[in-house]
C-alpha cells in the first residue's frame, strides 16, 4: 500500500498532541513520516512530541520549527518535507478515526482531494458536523466540503495551487480548496464520519476577531461569484447557490463592516439575485427577502433574532 505522509502544526499543542499522535498508530501500513511543526510554542510541545517519538520508534518522525507565525506557515513547512503522493494535514488538537487515511486514498484515485465529514467532540460530549454536499461547487461556497483533518490531498496538487495562503488567519482551507477548484481540481466526498474535530479555547495556530474572520469568509465567496460567472459548464441551480452563500456572508458581515456588505448586496443586485431556500435560508426568510428585498430582510431577521429567547 502506498503511504501517506502526516503535517502536524502545533502551538502550545502540549496538552492534546499525544492524542493527535496515538491516533496516527490505528491508520495502517499507509501511513508515512510524520511531521510535526512547532510554530512558535512556549510549552512543551516538542518535548511531548519527541517522549512520543522514543516510546513509538516504528514511526518515522520528524520534528521541525518554523518561525513564521501561523498555522498556514507551519503546515507550508510541513508540505515542503512531504514525499509521499498524498499529504494528511492533522491539526495537533484533533483525531483521525481508525484507517481514515487509507480509506479516502482508496477513493482518491484520479481526484485532487477526498473531502469527508466529522464529529465534533467537547469534554465527553460528541456530535456529527453538518452534512456535506455531494456537488463540490456548493460544498465550497457553504463550507460544505470537510475541513483542514477531515479532508485527503494530492500533494502536488496543493504545491501547484501555491500552497497554504499564509496571510490568512481563517477560511485558509476553503481558500486553498478553492485555488484547487479553480486549477481544475477534482474532488469526491467520503460518506463517514472518520475525524473528531476536538473543540478547546486554547491551542488552536488560527486565531481570528469575529470582523475578520466574517471579511475572510465574504471575500473568498465574492472571489466564486466572480470566477463561475465566466466558467463554461456551471449550471444556474450551481450560480444559485453560491449566490445563496454570498447572500449568506454579505448578511453576516453587515453588522461589522457595512461598507465592504454594500459591495455584496451590489454584486446581488447586479445578478438579479431572489434567494431560494438553502443552507440558512429557510422558507420564510426567502418569502421575507421577496416582500421586503434581500437587504431589508436581512436586517429585519439580525434584529428579530435579538429579541429571541436563547435556548436553554
């Protein structure tokens, strides 16, 4: 069986890198070296990863750092030292179900990436993630096509892509994800749930305010619209749907920065743009959107939601 070499990115990643390491051992002959980076810890990390390596001396291990901070730089360091046909990022605080990896190598096949679905798990508490959609296009524009562990790359593919953007502090995935897509990159979804995404305040390289991190998102959905509207070959039920997903972040974004959601709300109504329902828009916001327009509807609905009881 061909192997799959592992990234793993850390920061202050001591408390839980064990658990992303042991769950390497359950992936089979697939799996390769495994590199972990250290960006920037003032913990142990690497102290916690090398007593790894000593009591685990089957595992091809390597332990680099890199200075540049950020989880993009760290798991560009890691691709660099990446031989292997297919990559594995692992982020140090999440897990990876028995023979995931091999499992979407098997599905990989001809495809640029295999994207899948996970669970979420806080303290002792675990739930399934939200579905993900069998259409790529979609999937990339309602963060519907798996997350940075959860997903299988074609190395060369994510070289050829450029890599991780290292200025971007959220939506790096679906951002790398897209320049596949646009490369003409070809994915396929696994049907299981084969990753936990462990949920902890601390640890985690990809920090963002919420301003950012709603711009990030509603500029990366400006960039679909923008590229598919000259793409041969893209249906109008797909055109739709990443115009629900635009609707979606321009509406979010609102609240934080008005001026660059003015700009969505134009790029809507340049598209003749009526929402349908979709992922965060039910039915009667879509009949809201018709009555009052998308921009009214939308403010109506943020202000509507203040007054709502928060469940218990």
């Amino acid at each position: 069986m061909a192997e799959i070499d592992v990234v793993i990115p850390m920061h202050n990643s001591a408390q839980w890198v064990g658990g992303a390491l042991d769950s390497l051992l359950e992936q089979g002959p697939c799996l390769g070296q495994v590199i972990c980076v250290d960006n920037n810890s003032t913990d142990n990390s690497s102290d916690v990863v090398q007593t790894w390596g000593q009591a685990h001396p089957d595992v091809r291990l390597k332990l680099i750092e890199e200075r540049t901070p950020g989880a993009c730089a760290a798991r560009n360091a890691g691709l660099r030292e990446v031989n292997t046909t297919w990559v594995q990022f692992l982020d140090s605080d999440d897990l990876l179900g028995p023979q995931k990896m091999g499992s979407q190598m098997a599905l990989g096949q001809d495809r640029d990436m295999v994207y899948g679905h996970f669970m979420f798990s806080r303290e002792d508490h675990a739930w399934p993630s939200w579905a993900m959609s069998a259409d790529p296009l979609a999937g990339l524009a309602h963060g519907r096509t798996g997350q940075t562990t959860s997903n299988l790359f074609r190395t060369e593919s994510v070289r050829a892509a450029g890599g991780w953007d290292e200025s971007l502090s959220s939506a790096q995935e679906y951002d790398l994800m897209f320049r596949m897509f646009k490369a003409g990159g070809r994915f396929t979804m696994s049907e299981d749930h084969l990753t936990t995404v462990r949920l902890f305040p601390e640890g985690r390289i990809s920090t963002s305010n919420e301003a950012k991190r709603r711009l990030n998102s509603f500029a990366l959905r400006m960039k679909m619209w923008a590229h598919i509207q000259s793409e041969p070959g893209v249906t109008g039920a797909q055109k739709q749907r990443v115009l629900n997903a635009l609707f979606n972040t321009t509406r979010w974004l609102d609240p934080f920065d008005g001026a660059r959601a003015a700009e969505g709300y134009r790029a809507l109504s340049e598209a003749g743009y009526s929402p349908t329902p979709d992922v965060q828009i039910p039915s009667w916001f879509v009949l809201a959107s018709r009555m009052l327009g998308v921009q009214r509807a939308a403010k109506w609905r943020r202000v509507a939601q203040q007054w709502m009881p928060s469940k218990p």
